[in-house]
C-alpha cells in the first residue's frame, strides 16, 4: 500500500441487483488476496452494506462524521473481522442524509481521495441522482452491475446516460451560451425526437467547437465495467449484455468494457437469511468463487484497457460453465 487507495464506485441501474453483496463479498476477497481495502456505503438513503459483511448498525458513520465538527475521517474507517479490510458505514439513523448539501459531498470525495489504502470499494444507491451520479464520477472506471432483465438493462443506460449528461453539464457550466443551449435540448416535450449523445456532441460542437472537443474529451474519459449478476448461462452475455454494450456505444460514445459475470446461486439468499457475509458463509460457493475471478481481474488489469473484453469473458465464461456442467453430471457436490 502507498498513496491514494484505487476508488471503485459500483452503482445499478435500479435497486435489487444484488449491486451490494457484489461490493461487499468484492472487498472480502480483495482483502484476502493482500490487499488493504476500504469498504465504504454511500448508499446514504438506504445504507445496508454491514448487513453484507455480518457488521452491527451501531458504528459512527458518514452521518455522525459530518455532524461533527473538526472530526479526523479516519477515525470513521472501522476495522472489521476480515484482515485487511476496513468498514466506512452510511447511516440509518439519521433522516434525508441521502439529500446531503453540495459542501458535504465535495468533503466527503476529497476525503475518499486522499484514503490510503490499495482499494477503496464505494458502494452506491440505486438510480441517478445527482449525488450518485457524481461519486461514481470520482473515478474513470466504475464498476456497474446489471442482471438479464430488461428492466435493469435499461437502467444501466439511463444511469450511463445521466452520468455523461450530469459530466457534461458540470464542465460547460462556466459557458451560460452553451449551459442555456444545453437546457434548450433538455427541456424538450417528451413528444420531442430523442436526440443521442452523439448527436448532441456533434450539435455542441458545431456551436461552440471548444465545449465539442471538451464533451468528447468526457465520452472518451469514462471507461465503465458491466458485471452481470444473476446469469444462468454464457448465453446472457452474448444475448442480453452485447446488445446493450452495442446500444451505449452508439447512443452515448462510451467505450463500456465487459468485466464479470456472476452464476445465479440459492447460497446468496441463505448467507443473507442467516446474516452472515457470503464469502465466509460458504467460500467454495458459486457466486464467491465468481467474485473471487472478479477480485483477480481487478488487481491484474483494472488500471488497463482491456481489448475485447466482450469475447474474453464470454469465453471464460462458457469454459466455467462447461466445467461446472461436467462435475455436476459426475455427481459433485458445489456444481448446478
């Protein structure tokens, strides 16, 4: 560990993903791999990530932090039964944190930068409030979780949608020609043609070229990585995660880069039933050792371009399956 921690925001379309036992079973297995991990909930309307790590709703917490003044933030990072791992809780107790000012959220970003750690894991709520929007934006490379429904696809790019909007907006903000250009194309009726962010670049640009070359500066900027939950074979990928990649990259100009895909497994909803984190409740379970390819990816390529990822973990994806597959038809025990 030296320096500034990797921040890695994870956030959902929609809420009831699975996007929080992903986070919290991700900085387990980081920290079992020897690495120092912060696991922070800044899901601060609903927090509920010590459910998932088997922790007390009893720490101080980001609520407690910024009522008290000249507090050390470190202090709120709590030691937790995992070696390794430290717990930054959101709070339940105190009413419309979710709704923190403008001050509390930049103090609370530059706090998480300056974290030292190797990996600071940020859960986030569901949806794309501007408060969401901006601490997945703390990073170029945000993790976002999606499962096969239509419902959560489409959520994931409206969240992608809104996060480059919300970007956009907040770095033109200085130029009121093109902020009221922008508010123009914003408020249109819903009747109105639906512009793609291509599109709006390309309008932008051809308005006032500097903020054009600034937007495609941003599209390019971003780099998420998708994680599909809940798959029940390689087919989800190629069938529902391929088109949706397909879509963003036209719609939006982003380049999303596909990082992981997690079995649907009946362990998760027994570890949650029992209160105890799924990564210690049964660590050869199928989910965990999907997270656990997860972990390994982040420490070996989370700071690359990975080219073709979509066939790369489609790939590594069919062969688990095969394997699973053949020992499930040899009769042991852990396989579907």
């Amino acid at each position: 560990m030296s320096g500034p921690a990797t921040i890695i925001p994870i956030a959902g379309g929609k809420g009831g993903i699975g996007k929080s036992i992903i986070a919290a079973n991700l900085a387990v297995s980081l920290a079992r791999l020897g690495k120092s991990v912060v696991a922070v909930d800044l899901d601060l309307g609903g927090s509920n990530l010590h459910s998932y790590l088997g922790l007390p709703n009893t720490l101080p917490s980001i609520g407690d932090y910024l009522k008290k003044q000249g507090s050390d933030f470190n202090e709120y990072l709590h030691p937790t039964w995992q070696h390794n791992l430290r717990f930054l809780p959101g709070d339940g107790r105190t009413p419309f944190l979710a709704n923190i000012n403008y001050g509390h959220k930049v103090k609370l970003i530059r706090n998480l930068k300056t974290v030292e750690a190797d990996y600071v894991l940020v859960d986030l709520g569901a949806g794309s409030s501007f408060n969401t929007l901006d601490y997945f934006a703390m990073s170029p490379r945000g993790v976002l979780v999606t499962t096969t429904e239509q419902p959560a696809l489409m959520g994931m790019m409206v969240f992608l949608k809104n996060l480059v909007f919300r970007v956009i907006e907040k770095n033109l903000k200085s130029n009121k020609d093109v902020c009221d250009f922008l508010h123009n194309i914003f408020s249109q009726p819903i009747t109105a043609e639906k512009i793609t962010l291509t599109e709006l670049q390309q309008r932008i640009a051809e308005y006032h070229p500097e903020s054009g070359v600034m937007v495609n500066q941003i599209c390019h900027h971003f780099r998420p990585r998708l994680i599909m939950n809940w798959g029940s074979s390689p087919d989800d990928l190629a069938n529902k995660l391929e088109p949706a990649s397909r879509a963003i990259n036209k719609m939006l100009s982003l380049d999303v880069e596909h990082f992981g895909f997690v079995f649907d497994d009946p362990t998760v909803h027994d570890a949650i039933e029992a209160g105890s984190p799924l990564i210690d409740y049964d660590p050869e379970c199928l989910a965990v050792r999907c997270i656990n390819v997860i972990a390994e990816r982040i420490i070996k390529l989370w700071d690359s371009k990975i080219e073709e990822s979509d066939k790369k973990l489609l790939l590594h994806t069919q062969n688990m399956y095969h394997e699973l597959r053949t020992q499930a038809l040899a009769g042991k025990s852990g396989a579907f």
